[in-house]
C-alpha cells in the first residue's frame, strides 16, 4: 500500500467521521446539555439550559463540519494525485 492509498483511506475516515458529528451534533448537544443539568442539581434557568444546548451542538456542528471540509480535501487530494500517476 503506497503513501496515496494511505491518504485516501484516512481522508475517507474523517470525511465519515465529520458527516456524522454534524448529523449528531443536535442530539449530542442536547444529551450534554441534560448531563450538565443535573450537575448543576437539576434546575437551572430556561435561558441559560439553552444556551448550554446551543453551545454543545454548535461545538459539534464546527468540529464535525472541519473534519468533513479537511476530509473531503485530502480526499480529492489524493485522488487527483493518483490520477496523476
């Protein structure tokens, strides 16, 4: 296996991996946003609950949409580069 079927394969991992932190993100950020609830000892002002769910999802909306974004790159990267060849 060369150098460019390596990139390729981990290229498509992080494309994946980034598709699905985006798709989960709303459910992810709402679970973390009901953890951090019932740190907090169960009650907690509506706004701020929000803002605690908005925050996790949006941390998980950028993080999946840079993985997906570089993933995708290297991606075509790669695959440019072994048409080259």
């Amino acid at each position: 296996m060369n150098k460019n079927e390596r990139l390729f394969k981990i290229s498509t991992l992080l494309s994946i991996l980034g598709f699905i932190l985006i798709m989960g993100s709303g459910w992810t950020g709402n679970l973390l946003a009901n953890i951090w609830l019932n740190m907090v000892g169960g009650t907690a002002d509506t706004n701020v609950y929000e803002f605690q769910k908005y925050t996790y999802s949006s941390s998980f909306l950028s993080l999946g949409s840079i993985l997906f974004g570089v993933g995708l790159l290297t991606m075509i990267f790669s695959w440019y580069k072994k048409q080259e060849n």
